[in-house]
C-alpha cells in the first residue's frame, strides 16, 4: 500500500482508504466507504451520495 494513492490520514490521525484501494481489492465491504467507488449506502437522491 502506497500512503497518497490508497490511503491518507485525516484530521483525527484516521486512516482513510481512497477509491483507487477499494478497486484495487475488487469487492464491496458493504461498510459504507467513505470513498466507495460502489457507491454502498450512499444518498441516490443526492449529486455524490452528499446530503444537503
């Protein structure tokens, strides 16, 4: 793993995985990803998943 291309850290100090990671893996945790490139318990109503 590669720290700017799969994954960054946070404000909090939190390691956050990027959608090139989750592809990489190849399936969906069905965790609701930040960076879900699945797109998993996202908002469909809204651009993005966002809530306004």
């Amino acid at each position: 793993m590669e720290e700017g291309t799969d994954y960054y850290f946070n404000t909090e100090g939190l390691m956050v995985f990027t959608a090139a990671y989750h592809l990489k893996r190849g399936y969906c945790c069905k965790n609701k990803c930040k960076h879900c490139p699945w797109n998993y318990g996202k908002n469909k109503n809204t651009a993005a998943g966002l809530k306004k």
